[in-house]
C-alpha cells in the first residue's frame, strides 16, 4: 500500500454533457490517492483520507503537483517512431515515400523489439499509460510490441496491419494470411496481462473486399477485440475509395457493409464524413479519434469536435505518430484547441484534460479499468509540474483558478511537465 500527496484532478464523466462542468469531476486542492496491489483504493481530501491511512503506510509527497490519471492515445503507429518529422508531404505521397520503407524493417524482429522498447519509453516519458497501437503488416512486429508492454505491465492494445493491395510487395499480405495470424496473434495475446488486441485494416485502399470480409470474420469470431483503421483523413484518399468501391454510399459504408463498424472500432481521423457517417458511427457505439497534430502536419484538414459531440459520436485525442508531430498529450491538446478555434469552438481545458483521460478511456471502452481514479481501477497515473519553465513558473504565477491553471499546461505544456509517472502504483518514469 502507499499513498500520493498532491492536487488531484479526475473525472466522473463528460463536462461537455453537464449542466454545470464542475459536476463532472472531483478536483482535491490537498488530495491523497491510495493505492492496493496496484489498484486506486480511495481518493479525497488529505486530511480526511490520511486519518484513515494504517499506520506506516509510505506517503509520496507531490503537493504543490497536479496529479491525474495516465493520458490515453487513441490512436498512434509504434513503427513509425522514426518516421516523425518528414518533410512536405501529404497523405498518400507520404505513406509512399516515408512510411512504407520505415515499416520494412520490423520484418526483423530484433529491430521490432528495439523501437518498441524506445517507443513505450517515450510514451511513459510523456505520461501516456494506455494507447491503441499500429504495428505493421508483421505478425513478428506485434509479438515483440506485446512483449515490450508485458514486461513494463502496461495496458495496451495494438494490432497486425492488414494490407493486401495498393502497397509495395514487401509489406503485402493475402486476405487468408491476415486472417490466420491475427487470429493466432489474439489467442495468444488478446486478455493476457493487461493486453487486447486489435484488428487492424490499414485503410479501405489498401485492403481488397475479400481481405475485408476475412477481417469481418475475425469482429464476428471475437466480439471483444478492437477493430482499428483510418477513415476520411485526406480528400484525395476519400475519392480513391470512391473509385476503390463504387458500390458504397460512402468512405465509412465499407467498414459498415463487412461488420467492421460497432463497439470498440476506432477510426482515426474522421474528417471528411458526411451526417449520415455521423450518425452511424453514434448509433453504432464506435469512436473517433481526434489526432490534431497529424491532421495539421498532413494537412488533412480540422476535426468538428462539437459535431461529433452533438451527435453522440465517442472521441478520443490521438497523436498518431508519425504523421503526428508528437507523444506529448498536452501539446496535443494544444493543438486541438486551436483546430477548435479555427471552427469557433474552443475547447475547455476542462473538456480537453476528459478527453485526455476518462474520455479516451471511454473511447476505448476501458473506463471500467482505467481513465479516473475511482476505488478498483489501476493505478495508472501522472503527476504534472505545471512550473517546469521559467516562462511556464511566471504563467502560473498569475493563476487563480483551476481552469486557468489547467489551460496555461495545455497551452504551454511538453514532456517538461511530465514529472513522474506511475504504472500500477509504482514509479515508471521520473525526470
Ligand atoms: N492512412 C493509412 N495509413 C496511414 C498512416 O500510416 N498514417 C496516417 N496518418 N494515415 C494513414
Ligand atoms: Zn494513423
């Protein structure tokens, strides 16, 4: 048992959907989270939860800190760690020239292991404990991201890239191929540990309807695993798909007509989508992720993050490296703010930090393990220093409010900020 001192910040449910936001979390000024084998045991007031601590009990003491649950990343490419920042491309010219040959490698296995260890280090560093995760068209490049998460205990889910056409030879698989190893990839893999797994089509282009409708035997076969792709990202993707199934009335329709569209499938992106699309993403329970970064890197274009929400639409914040140009959630966040300013939604700290936690969680559909810090949950969790900088200390300085304080972290807030971060309880990075 130990106990963590600080200013603690989490979420009950979606301040977008209360009357009055303030419902919709707990915060404690001078708050102690306890935590039990690795699991939240209580959360509250210091003084209140302190005199209830068995004596002995060693208490960490971040006060001052701000102290939330681990960040989730709905969507990010472990193989394209070395991918970030590549100049000038969009979309599909840059999935030729950069990201297929990076994706190459992790035929070799040894090469997999050792950006997957680089690549969890990094999200750690960053105060991201849980993500949905590309590996490549490699079964061996899955194996060695499972194995990467299982020694550092985190709860991840990740997936093959299914990819049989409209790619270079070298990463091209068969519709019975994509459908064998994945299934071996979930019965070894899928609820060992704290891993799922994901099945995951690239994107429509990339995958013939007989690959599809193997995939779709898969979410049948296993009704619990993720299904994860990309959806309406780039204009010119979106006409491809257009000339790729003439028979669908739109971009998401071909998931929907091979059963690839329900609970716990995620689509990255989802830009360029029509009401219809809207509507059938809520109806259906599935989610979208919001990757801002990307969205402007690749000059994709600007999620309607009030859309979706209207709609009843899941959504997540995703950095999706390597079209995105960064792990760190808070600049992530940063960038989502001003993709909502551009359509004259800003988006609240208060909202951006749920989306960040409970609501990836929720996107996820993991919120009964993970996203706040109710009692049984892991004990995933970040203690953020929102004074890490000289110009970020003097910002502070002027706070008065949560909110504000909350804001100028977003705002201002990198891997700096990251002081510590905790996997079941126990310290898994510091700075
Ligand atoms: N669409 C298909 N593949 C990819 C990818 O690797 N990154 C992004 N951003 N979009 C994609
Ligand atoms: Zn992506």
């Amino acid at each position: 048992m130990t106990a963590v001192r600080g200013c603690i910040l989490h979420f009950l449910r979606d301040p977008g959907d209360a009357s009055a936001p303030a419902e919709a979390y707990e915060y404690f000024e001078d708050g102690l989270l306890v935590v039990r084998d690795g699991l939240v045991a209580e959360v509250g007031p210091a003084r209140e939860v302190s005199s209830r601590l068995p004596a002995g009990t060693p208490v960490v003491d971040r006060s001052g800190k701000l102290i939330l649950p681990g960040f989730v990343d709905c969507h990010i490419h472990y193989s394209q760690t070395d991918v970030i920042a590549s100049y000038g491309e969009q979309l599909l010219e840059w999935l030729e020239k950069y990201t297929f040959p990076t994706e190459q490698r992790f035929e070799d296995a040894a090469h997999a292991r050792e950006v997957a260890d680089f690549f969890l280090d990094e999200l750690l560093r960053n105060g991201t404990t849980t993500a949905l995760v590309l590996g490549t068209v490699h079964a061996q490049s899955v194996d060695a991201f499972f194995e990467a998460a299982e020694a550092r205990s985190l709860r991840m889910a990740a997936g093959k890239v299914l990819m049989d056409r409209n790619c270079p030879d070298y990463l091209r698989d068969t519709p019975e191929s994509a459908y064998k190893e994945s299934r071996a990839l979930i019965e070894k893999w899928h609820g060992r540990d704290r891993l799922l797994y994901a099945i995951t089509p690239r994107f429509a282009p990339t995958s013939t309807e007989a690959q599809l409708e193997r995939a779709g035997d898969l979410a049948v076969e296993f009704p619990d695993v993720f299904v994860h792709t990309h959806l309406a990202e780039n204009r010119k993707e979106v006409a491809w798909v257009r000339d790729l199934f003439p028979w669908a009335r739109s971009y998401l329709d071909v998931y929907a007509r091979f059963g690839l569209v329900r609970p716990r499938s995620v689509f990255a992106h989802c830009i360029h989508l029509d009401d219809e699309d809207v509507d059938l993403l809520a109806e259906q329970g599935a989610t979208a992720a919001f990757c801002p970064t990307s969205n402007l890197f690749l000059g994709s274009g600007l999620f309607d993050h009030r859309r979706m929400h209207q709609a009843g639409v899941r959504v997540g914040v995703a950095t999706d490296v390597g079209g995105g140009t960064s792990f760190n959630m808070l600049r992530t966040l940063s960038e989502g703010y001003k993709v909502a300013q551009l359509a004259d939604q800003p988006l609240s700290a208060i909202r951006a930090f749920f989306l960040a936690t409970l609501g990836g969680a929720q996107g996820l559909r993991l919120d009964d393990r993970i996203g706040n810090f109710a009692p049984g949950k892991e004990a995933d969790f970040v203690v953020i220093d929102s004074t890490a900088t000289p110009l970020a200390a003097r910002r502070h300085a002027q706070t008065a409010t949560l909110e504000e304080r909350l804001f100028m972290t977003m705002m201002l807030g990198d891997d700096r900020f990251i002081a510590e971060t905790y996997v079941l309880g126990r310290r898994v990075h510091s700075r």
